[in-house]
C-alpha cells in the first residue's frame, strides 16, 4: 500500500513538472518535507535500526525528486 502511494505522488509529480515546471516546486518541496520528517522520526530509533528505519523514506525521497526533474527535463527537450 505505502509503495502504491509512492508510486503514485511520482507519477503526479512527473506529470506536474512536465505541465508546470514552475509551479511544480512547491508540491515537490511538500512531498521532500513529508518524507524528511518520517525519516528524522525513524532515525530516532537505537542503533543501526534507526539507519534501517529511515532509509525508506530517504530512497522514497530520492525517487520522488528524480520523477520531478525528469518531467522537467522532458519540458525542456520540447521544441516549443
């Protein structure tokens, strides 16, 4: 379910940075401060179970922000 939803807020940030790449920013920077608080929440576990923990939201972040300026470099790439 959490991967579905993952899934989904990069396709919607894909498609918003290609149709607005301005715009499209803020709801990354949204997402970024989601997924940045849910892994500063988990790292606060003991040991290396909070680096385990916390390294979902990291990678789940890294994807988001890779989907986001990949809309944006397709933009970039029309001839418009």
């Amino acid at each position: 379910m959490i991967i579905g939803g993952i899934v989904a807020i990069c396709v919607l940030l894909l498609i918003f940075a290609f149709l607005a790449p301005r715009l499209s920013r803020w709801p990354q920077k949204g997402v970024d401060e989601t997924l940045d608080a849910g892994s500063r929440g988990a790292s606060h576990a003991p040991g290396r179970l909070g680096r385990w923990l916390s390294k979902p939201f990291r990678s789940s972040e890294k994807a988001a922000d890779k989907s986001a300026s990949a809309g944006r470099r397709g933009r970039a790439k029309l001839p418009l």
